[in-house]
C-alpha cells in the first residue's frame, strides 16, 4: 500500500512518515519548506527517511504545483500541510488561507480520480476555539485566523466526501508535543530559556490550560484511524490537562533551575482551557494514550539536549 503524507518534514508529519515505513508501507512525503520556520530544521526531520528506500521525498508547494503525478497511485493520503501557529495568522492571513484552505483544496481535486481507500484530515483544537474541552460534539468555534482556516479546510474535504465520495476521517489534534517540536512552540521555547536563563513570557495570567498529546500517541492514533468507519472524527489527545504554570513547575524540576518570568499581556484568539475527551477513539478502536505527561517532558528535555551538545561540538 503507498501512503502519501503531506507536510512530511515537519514534527508531526516527519514521525508518521518514520512509524509507516517501520510498518512496511511505501510512502511518498510532500513538503515545500515554507519559511515558517528554518530549513535546516526540517532537513534534519528527514535525515533518517532519505535513507530508507521505501520512502520518497518530493518537494512540492501544494498551493501551486502540479499534482497530479505526485499522487499518482496512492491509496491512503495523510493531509498535515498546514501554516500553524495563532499569533502569526492574524498579520498574515493570506498565508494561512493559502496553505490551510488553497493548497487543500488543491489537493482534494487532484485526489477526485484516485480509487483512495482513506483520506485523513490532520485538523486542530484551535477549531473549537477558546474552550474546547470536552467531546467531538463541542461547536466548533474559531477564536483566531488559523482556526477559522483550519476549520474551512474540515468543511472542504466534507464537501468532497459528499460529492465525490471522498473516504474520509477528521483528526483535530490537541497541543501535541515532544522530540522535532517546532521551535516557536511553548515547551520548546521554555525548554530553551530555562537552559539558558532567558526569561520566559507568560502571556495572560498563566492560568490557561492544555490537553497535551505526547507525540508517539499522536501517531499511533492517527494510524489506528486508518480502520475506523468511513466519516468520523475524532480528538486526538493525551488525556492529561495543565496549565502553564503546571509546565513550569515541572520543567524546573526536570531541569533544576529556577525559570525567569516575564509577565505579557494575554494573546488575542489564544485558547483559554482544551482538554481532549478521546472516548470515542476507545469506543471506535480500543485506543488509550500510553505516554504521561512528566515523562514526555522528560523525553522532550532530553531531545532538546541533544541538540545543544551537537551544536557545541
């Protein structure tokens, strides 16, 4: 079976790729290295599939390229191209519609005339806006521009389930984190400042909480959606809440240092409470998170770590 997964060399797109190809699958990974952040970043994502034989890279900008050779053949697609991110989409929108809405649709009509077995729709919590803690049946509504085009995105492949019979499953990922985690990221960026005694900002009253999804359960349930019925949706996410404050709290100990806070005003569209309930994913698939919340930070730390060793080397 070939899998094609778009936005390949990002965190989350770069270990599915990785977590396929151990199953045995082809799989083709579609990515244009939009500058959302570095290249360097996401070339050292791929370094250990362009090893692998039963992996091959296109560099492809959805939005824009042809794709109908690219798709050629493929019988499931797993859709993570996205601009993400809530601050940046409210200053540049046309690059968020572009990529979220533009390139997905792009890529819906390229897919009409392939026999797909499935097509996975990787959208986000963002779309149920400030509080989105509970079930699939929350109404979705967006609090920032990235949400809004994340949630245009679900209303397209649902118009093509309707009237191409498009066989289609809908993620909404909640605050996914681990090794790869993009540097704009909160624990990324707290990780950093910690090790480097910068201050950190906290923004509001640091009150906010997230349902935090370990980036290993992220996979397993976006692949065990794969045998799910046709038409779902689904949560995605790790079942343990915090604030940020909690973070903190943990990654000092996990670190040993005091953080340097820096209090700023709250983030306009910022989410004030998600937490995933994933028990339809249990119902549907006998899915449960494995990894907790102290030892995914742990994992994180000890990437991020790495990382600095290298680059002092």
């Amino acid at each position: 079976m070939r899998c094609l997964v778009t936005g390949a060399a990002g965190f989350i797109g770069s270990h599915l790729c990785e977590r396929l190809v151990d199953l045995g699958y082809q799989v083709t990974g579609i990515d244009a290295f939009i500058p959302y952040y570095p290249r360097p970043w996401k070339e050292a994502n791929l370094h250990r599939l362009r090893q692998d034989s039963r992996f091959e890279f296109l560099e492809l900008d959805l939005r824009t390229d042809p794709l109908d050779q690219a798709v050629e053949g493929t019988s499931v697609v797993f859709h993570l191209a996205a601009t993400a991110g809530l601050v940046k989409s409210w200053t540049d929108f046309d690059l968020y519609n572009s990529c979220n809405v533009t390139g997905t649709q792009r890529l819906l009509e390229a897919l009409a005339h392939q026999n797909l077995e499935r097509f996975v729709y990787a959208s986000t919590s963002s779309v149920y806006g400030r509080f989105a803690a509970g079930d699939e049946h929350l109404p979705t509504r967006p609090s920032s521009p990235y949400g809004a085009t994340k949630l245009a995105g679900e209303h397209l492949c649902r118009a093509y389930a309707e009237e191409r019979g498009l066989p289609l499953t809908l993620l909404r990922y909640f605050s996914v984190y681990g090794p790869r985690q993009r540097p704009d990221m909160g624990y990324h960026k707290f990780i950093d400042a910690l090790m480097e005694a910068r201050p950190i900002s906290i923004f509001g009253d640091g009150q906010q909480t997230r349902g935090n999804t370990y980036i290993s359960d992220c996979v397993d349930a976006t692949i065990a959606t794969l045998h799910s019925p046709v038409g779902e949706v689904y949560n995605i996410g790790g079942g343990e809440t915090a604030s940020v404050w909690d973070i903190l709290g943990k990654l000092e100990r996990l670190t040993g240092r005091r953080a340097q806070i820096k209090m700023d005003k709250a983030r306009d569209g910022d989410q004030r409470h998600t937490g995933a309930d994933t028990g339809k994913l249990l119902r549907h698939l006998g899915w449960a998170p494995k990894v907790s919340l102290d030892e995914g930070l742990s994992l994180q730390l000890d990437w991020q770590r790495s990382l600095r060793m290298r680059a002092a080397a």
